[in-house]
C-alpha cells in the first residue's frame, strides 16, 4: 500500500493506494509554516489499520519554491566560477532580481582554470585563489557553489575546488558542483547549481524532520520515503539533498499527473484552479510537459526542468480558456481536465470547444499524482569518443543511482553519444523490474533509445494503475471518501466550515476583503479625526503668533507634509491589510524595531487621548460646573472607552452622527461670530500674541496630525483599494485643515483670544459648546483605538504574548481618563512641536522601504496572495535604527536653532532618503531572521482558500 501526501500553503491532502484501488483521502489545514507538521497531522487523521499497511510514503513538498517566491530562508551562498578570461564576458548571478541576488549571494569570484572538449585545452586550476576566496568568506557563506568551464566533460576541477574550499571553512561545509547539473549552457547550470546550494540549508533542515518523524506515522516496518520531483516522478531524501531545484517544480507537477491518472486520460489540457490564481499545463503520455529552454524560476534563468505552465486569474474565465487553447498542440484536440477547490466555478459556456472533464475529487489531485508516481531518476553526461569512434578512456561512464533503494547500489551502463546530452526515467514495478528507459522530454523520432538498468533485488516498488482511479463508478471495496479534519491549532471541536476570528478588527494579522469598506465609510472616520475643538484650537494658536496669510502658508505646508505620508503610508496598509504596528515589521524595522515604533505610538497616542479627554470634560464643566474637572474627565474617558470596545464599526457610526452636527454648528458659530465683524478686517488683523514663525507653524500643523498620519494603515486596512486611500486623505485633510484651522484663526482674531472655551461660547453659547465637545469623541476614540494596536504589537514582538485587543483597550482608556483627570493639557503646542519632528522620520523609512527599496517587500508581495503574513521576520535593522535616532535629532536641532525649512519634513526627508542610500549600499539587513508565529485560523487565509465572507462589515 503506498500514501501519497501533497503538502499545500492552506490544506495538506493524504491518499492511500493499494495498487490501482483508492482506499481513504483526507483533506487537513496545513499548519503554517511546518510542511512535516502538515504531513504528520493529514496522516495520522488516516484511520490506523489501513495506514499500517502503507510501505512507501510518497510526499509532494513546495517548501523550496515557497521559500525562492518569498527570499526567506535560504542559506548564503560562495559562488565560484572556474573559467578565468574565458568565463569573464557576463558576471556571476546576472539577470537575478535585486532581492533574490542579495538574499543568496555572500561573495562571488571567477579564477583561472576549466576544461574543453578535449584533454589538452584544460587550463590548470588557480589553487591559491581557491584557497583566498574560500578564506575570505568563512564565517559568513552557509553554502559554495562551484561551476567550472566544460565541466560536463570532466569534473575534476571541481571536485578539487570543492576539497579547498571545506579545507579552508571546514570539513562539513556544504559545496555543490555543476557537474551534477549536467547541459553545457555556463550561466544556466551555474544559476541552477546556486539555487541548489541556497536551498540545501532548509531542505535538509526538513529532511532531517521528516526522517524523524516517519517512525511516529504508524506505517509499516521500514517504509521507505520519496518526495516528488518537478517532471512527475519521486526521488529519495538523500538526492533531495543533493539537488533540491529537482523539486521546485513538483508542486504543479503531481498536480497534473495527479489530474491524468483521475480522469483516466494520458494526454490532455490540466487547469488546476485556486481561489486567486489558475495553472494551465499539458499531460504528455501520462507526465507533465516540460518547459523549453529559457525557463525561469523565481525569475531565475536555470536548466532545471519545470513543467510548462500559464498562470492567470482564477476569476478570468476567458483567459483560462486561452491558456488552455494555447497548451493544446497545433495538431489535435485534447480534453480539458479541470481539478482544483474553483475548478466547479468556471462556466461551460466558456469553455465551447473543449471536451472538459471534472474528476469527482480533483481537490485531492496532487495526493493522487504523489502516491502514484514512479521513481525518476535523470544522467546527463557529455562523453569524448576516440578517433575511430570507440570510447576513450573519458567515455567509460555509468549512471549510478544515487542513494538507498529505490535506486539501488549498482552502475547502469550509459549511452555515449558524442555531445549529446542523454536522461532516462526508470520506472519500478511490484515484484519484478519490467521498466524500460524512457527518454525524457520529447525526443526526436530517431533519438535511439537508453539501455535498460540492469534488476535490482530488493527495491521498493511502485506501479502506476493501470485504469483510472475514479473514473465513473467504483466499487464499495474501493469507496472513496474525503475528509475535511480540524486543524491542529484550533480549539473548536468542529471546522466543517470557516469560523469568524472571535476579534474581528484583526490586530495581528491581515483584514480579509470581505470586512472591508467602501470609500466614503472609512472618509467619515478620516475627516472626523480632523473636524472637533482641536482644529480650532491649532488655528487660535496660530492666529495668536502669525497673520491670517502666515496661518494659510503653514495650513498649507503642514498639509502637504500629512497629504503625502497619509498616501503613501496608507496606500502600504491598504495593500496589506495590516495595523502600522504590524507593517513596520517588514518596512525598515523588524521585529524589535517594531517594539519601538509600537511605543511610541501608544505613548503618544496616549497623550493625545488624555489632551482631548481634557478638552471634552473642560467643555461640560464650563455648562456643569457642579462637577468638577477631574471628574468629568474621568466620565468623558471611560465614555468614549465603552465605544472603542465595539471595534471599526461602532466608531464609523460615531462618525455618521457626530461630523454632519459638528460642521453644521461650525459653520453657524462662524457665520454668527464672522457677522458681528468686517471679514476683510479680521483678514488683515495682526497676530495678538508672541511672534511665530511659518516653518514653526507648520510644524504645529505637521504635529497636530503627525501621529495620525503615521498611523494610518490602522484605517485604511478598511479600505479597498488605492483610489480610496487616495480620495479620503485630500478630502478629509483638506477639509479639516482650511476650512476648520482657518476659521479657527479667524475665530481667534475676533475675540483676540487664544482660550479655547472662550473661542466657542462667544460665538455659539451652550449648545455649541455641547455639540463640539462632543465632536471630540470622533478623534479620541480613534487615539485610544491606534494606542491600543501600537502596545498589542510591542508586546507581542518582544514577549510573543497576544493581547486581547478588549483587555488593551480598558486598561489604556482608564490610565488615559487619570492622566487627563490628572492635567497634561497645559503644555499643548510644546507636545504638538515635539512629536512634529520625532514621529515623521518613522513615515520617510516605511514609504522608502516599501515603495523604493523593497528589501522585504517581495515576501509580504508573496504572502499576500494567501491571506497570511511571511513566515519570518527581521530581529531588527540597525541602520534603520541608527537612521531614525538621526533624522529625529536632527529635526529637533532645526526647530531648537530655527535652521532653514520645516524641521518636520526635513527630518522626514532625511530619513527617507537616508534609507535609500543605506538599501543601494547594501546596508539594510536584518540582524537575523526569526519565524514569525501566524495566527491559528488567519481570517484572510481561510477567505483566500475558501472564498467566504466573514461577516456584514462590508456595506456600499
């Protein structure tokens, strides 16, 4: 009986086969980021006597190409070329993307050495570079790659490359040769041979766990274990290993194999539809097409064989349809297999013209490619012949299996041809070897074909059904039935269906689509932040220091610094979906760093929520002066923290309420107060307080926001798309900073006072005092909101301890309503000018990094797509750390010295473009890579794999 497991980014699926008779398959959530967690939880959720009897286990692993896609977890790798001058003309790793390049590459060098077609043009190897090179980078490369001129022919400069090398940085260092790639392209085997080397730290990690574990899967006595290879077919562990590209591909390949073998048809079109994407490849004689030459992986050119794939959007059905049309050859018409969790969801009409098939469990067709597959194995060697068409002694060559059976100890004599690149695929059958070669790829009519191996006793042994597997019906003895088990990080006893996470406004982990806003839901909250008492404080206290033109020009610089961060910082939330405190992780500061920014954000939000708690109960003591202060600040703080407990929405309805009250009675306190004076009067009024200058001024209006602008991702992690973000920050920005700050300096001129009561009574009497106090919970709810993700993301970064955003939220709003009971509103515009240059360096990191120079953007771009956040992050970034203790000081100095410009955007600036300098030098890194624990059930995961909206948040 063989078990066949295909390990997926959201399900693992298990098959058992008992020759050509599907006997039980389960479907299991895989568990993030532990493929052999993943394969011990959908095996052992096989019933026991069946799975005892299992003597091979056939496993389809994706870790490899998951972790090129995503540039984590790859090993630093020496790369050396042997070639000298003849190898000069391209470098090492050329045509690589920037972020792969940088992830993989310790060091690279060419030196004088390689073969030719013959003995007599081989140049001796440079030893002693050898020997330097090797010297220079112990310590830092994980892993050599070595690729010499010729080295197909011959290999022995190589392997002796390879004996320097472990002399210099130790006998367990690993170093791969590119002679064990094979094909004589210099720049595709290299590439290959690097990829190789980049992997082989974390496929051996997982070898490791697999070989451990095997013995706890209760399988039979000595089962042995093979894992899937990109053309179809299995390899042991051992050549995994060895050559870990093999298995880049295998993911989609056993998926159409998989596809055949259910429908029963050798040769067909295979689309294997996702939730968000759609692979199209072609079944050849029951294997995968293989791509032609020019292939590339991870953007990657390699010789590495690959199925031949198109990729499209799973929704574009007419697409599909193209791609399918276009893998059919210009001879013939081939049926459609559709497999996959959407493959029920593409309608017939669209597919005219093709004889489509739907297998019943085509969900499960990469279980079925992987248990049914037959052993591989491909020898690629350029052999010399002699002058009368005898082998030299350089043509004696034997293609060895590598490692324990299924290959088997002994040599197989090879095919000599001259310059001619030769493979074959061995397949082994139960109880005798009745295999014969099979070229692989489509070889010409007049290729001759391989020898046969010669028997091999005692080989574990696999023959491919010779019927399908479920093609119509089956019999009860071959009953099978998928099931759906829980995952193993879940506590609910029933995961039939998607379940809604308990604390839907996801403060550690992506905002699914369907929780999502429209536009003018999230604009509301966005101008409510602007439109209360605190705009017409900010313009009174301008109005006090500059002209009414002075007050516009640094309305208007202060805006344009919040305009763009507020974009650009916003665009980067809506994309991923996650809070400031979570995004900074992956955008400049890692995990620690993270801590830091969280901090400051609670902090300082935290003071904001006691200034405006302040301002709220200040305003009813001055209608109620039977209560005092104190205590109306305490009833105003734990008010607006019973809303906060509700989440996005109940605050989006806050807003609904209050900002059409608010800009009703602004607007008539103003049209009263502006009616009693000459506007143009009040224009032209000269401030009535200390001198301030407009860079100055700017940096009040910069600081009375910044924070906010620096966080939010916390809301338009609500939004849709960019249009949105787009949309809500010019309009609410706009809005509340003229309209509001304007009329506050204006308000300011008419009663020649700075007093912010003052300001409002005369102009509004009791009821404005009432109405605009009461504006003031649509910005405080969301400082102790953003207060509130800032401390759950310190805290889980540094003591990997998840608060409940609930608890969080009472604990600050109480500490909040004290410190305000408390008094910390008497030095408002020395807060405001402190956080209007410590704050804005933090924004110019996070738009450099993800919009410039996207260090860790291609692993969030890569994680995206599954709903989940990227397997690992960095410990902390010490340039980015360095450079924003800089630009912040630096900013301080420039409001302290009254340097020229805005000290908030100067330091902004310098940060920004600080970053990019330090990411083109090579300077941004983490320290260390550390997992990331995601989270048990992520909603957007479960939305990404099986389409389902979690709730009624997302209204027009």
């Amino acid at each position: 009986m063989i078990l066949g497991v295909d390990v997926g980014p959201t399900n693992t699926d298990a098959v058992l086969l008992d020759g050509d008779r599907a006997v039980r398959a389960v479907k299991v959530p895989s568990v993030a980021g532990d493929a052999v967690g993943s394969l011990a939880a959908a095996v052992r959720a096989l019933p026991a006597e069946p799975r005892g009897r299992a003597t091979q286990l056939a496993v389809g692993l994706r870790v490899a190409a998951r972790a090129v896609r995503e540039r984590h977890g790859l090993a630093r790798v020496g790369v050396l070329r042997v070639g000298g001058a003849a190898a000069d003309a391209v470098r090492p790793l050329f045509g690589w993307p920037e972020a792969l390049r940088d992830a993989v590459c310790a060091g690279t060098a060419n030196v004088r050495g390689g073969g030719g077609l013959a003995p007599r043009d081989t140049t001796p190897l440079d030893r002693d570079a050898v020997a330097r090179f090797g010297a220079s980078l112990a310590g830092r490369a994980e892993a050599f790659a070595v690729t010499a001129v010729f080295s197909p022919v011959d290999g022995g400069q190589e392997r002796e490359a390879a004996e320097i090398l472990r002399a210099e940085t130790g006998p367990d260092t690993t170093v791969l040769l590119s002679s064990d790639v094979g094909t004589l392209d210099l720049l595709a085997r290299e590439n290959a041979t690097v990829l190789d080397a980049a992997l082989s730290v974390l496929v051996a990690r997982v070898a490791d766990e697999l070989t451990a574990t095997l013995p706890r899967l209760g399988l039979a006595p000595g089962a042995a274990v093979l894992v899937t290879r990109s053309d179809g077919t299995l390899m042991s562990l051992e050549y995994l290993r060895r050559q870990p590209g093999l298995s880049l591909g295998s993911g989609p390949a056993c998926t159409i194999r998989g596809a055949g073998l259910l429908a029963g048809l050798p040769d067909a079109v295979v689309a294997d539809i996702g939730e968000r994407r759609a692979r199209v490849g072609a079944l050849t004689g029951g294997y995968p097409q293989e791509a032609g030459p020019g292939e590339r992986i991870g953007g990657v050119p390699v010789s590495v064989r690959f199925p031949d794939l198109i990729t499209v959007r799973a929704d574009a059905h007419r697409e599909l349809a193209e791609a399918a049309d276009r893998m059919r050859p210009a001879a013939g018409l081939l049926p459609l297999i559709l497999v996959g969790g959407g493959a029920g969801g593409v309608p017939a009409d669209v597919l005219t013209g093709f004889d489509v098939v739907r297998p019943e469990h085509g969900g499960v067709a990469g279980a079925f490619g992987a248990a049914a597959s037959p052993v591989g194995g491909q020898y690629d060697r350029i052999v010399r012949r002699g002058p009368a068409g005898g082998s030299t002694p350089y043509g004696t060559k034997y293609a060895t299996w590598p490692g324990p059976a299924p290959y088997g100890p002994g040599p197989t004599p090879g095919a000599y041809a001259p310059m001619r690149n030769r493979t074959f695929r061995c397949r082994i059958c139960p109880g005798r070897c009745s295999c014969g070669p099979v070229p692989s790829g489509r070889p010409s009519r007049s290729e001759t074909p391989l020898p046969a191996p010669p028997q091999q006793a005692g080989a574990v042994l696999l023959r491919p059904p010779a019927r399908p597997l479920t093609r119509g019906p089956v019999p009860m003895t071959q009953q099978f039935d998928v099931q759906q088990e829980p995952s193993p990080r879940t506590h609910s006893p029933a995961q039939d269906r998607p379940q809604a996470p308990q604390d839907e406004d996801y403060p550690l982990e992506r905002v699914p689509r369907a929780a999502r806003y429209s536009w003018f839901n999230v604009a509301v909250q966005r101008f409510g932040q602007l439109s209360d008492l605190t705009q017409f404080l900010l313009g009174a206290a301008l109005g006090a220091g500059l002209s009414f033109w002075g007050a516009f020009w640094a309305f208007t610089l202060g805006s344009v610094i919040l305009e763009i961060v507020c974009i650009f910082v916003g665009i980067a939330g809506m994309r991923e979906g996650l809070s400031t405190s979570m995004l900074v992780r992956w955008t400049g500061f890692g995990r620690y760093g993270s801590t830091l920014i969280g901090l400051v954000i609670a902090v300082s939000l935290f003071g904001w929520f006691g200034v405006q708690t302040a301002v709220f109960a200040a305003g009813l003591h001055s209608i109620v002066p039977a209560l005092p202060v104190w205590a109306w600040c305490l009833i105003c703080g734990l008010g607006v923290t019973a809303l906060v407990l509700r989440g996005f929405r109940a605050m989006g309805w806050t807003a609904f309420v209050t900002v059409p009250a608010f800009l009703g009675l602004a607007g008539w306190a103003m049209m009263v107060e502006f009616s009693r004076h000459n506007v143009g009067d009040l224009v032209a009024s000269a401030p009535f307080g200390a001198h301030m200058s407009i860079a100055t001024g700017a940096t009040i209006v910069a600081g009375s926001y910044i924070v906010g602008a620096v966080t939010t991702p916390d809301m338009t992690r609500f939004n849709r798309n960019t249009g949105d973000v787009v949309k809500q920050t010019v309009v609410g920005i706009s809005l509340g900073e003229y309209v509001l700050g304007l009329g506050g300096v204006l308000l300011a001129y008419a009663v020649k006072s700075s007093d912010l009561i003052a300001i409002i009574t005369s102009s509004s009497g009791v009821i404005g005092v009432i109405v605009l106090v009461s504006a003031t919970v649509k910005i405080n709810n969301w400082n102790l909101y953003s207060s509130s993700l800032g401390l759950i993301g310190a805290v889980e970064a540094l003591f990997k301890v998840r608060l409940n955003r609930v608890g969080t939220t009472v604990t600050i709003g109480v500490l909040g309503s004290l410190a305000a009971a408390a008094g910390i509103l008497d030095r408002f515009t020395d807060f405001l000018t402190v956080l209007g240059v410590l704050t804005p360096p933090v924004a110019g990191i996070m738009v450099a990094e993800y919009f410039v120079v996207k260090k860790w953007r291609p692993q969030l771009d890569a994680s995206r797509a599954a709903g989940r956040l990227p397997e690992t992050e960095p410990s902390w970034v010490p340039a980015t750390i360095a450079l924003w203790a800089a630009a912040s000081l630096f900013g301080w100095l420039g409001d302290h010295y009254q340097w020229w410009g805005i000290p908030a955007l100067n330091s902004l600036l310098l940060a920004g473009l600080g970053y990019v300098v330090l990411g083109k030098l090579g300077l941004v890194r983490g320290a260390r890579d550390l997992p990331f624990e995601q989270p048990a059930r992520p909603a957007a995961a479960i939305e990404a794999e099986t389409g389902t909206a979690w709730s009624s948040k997302a209204t027009a």
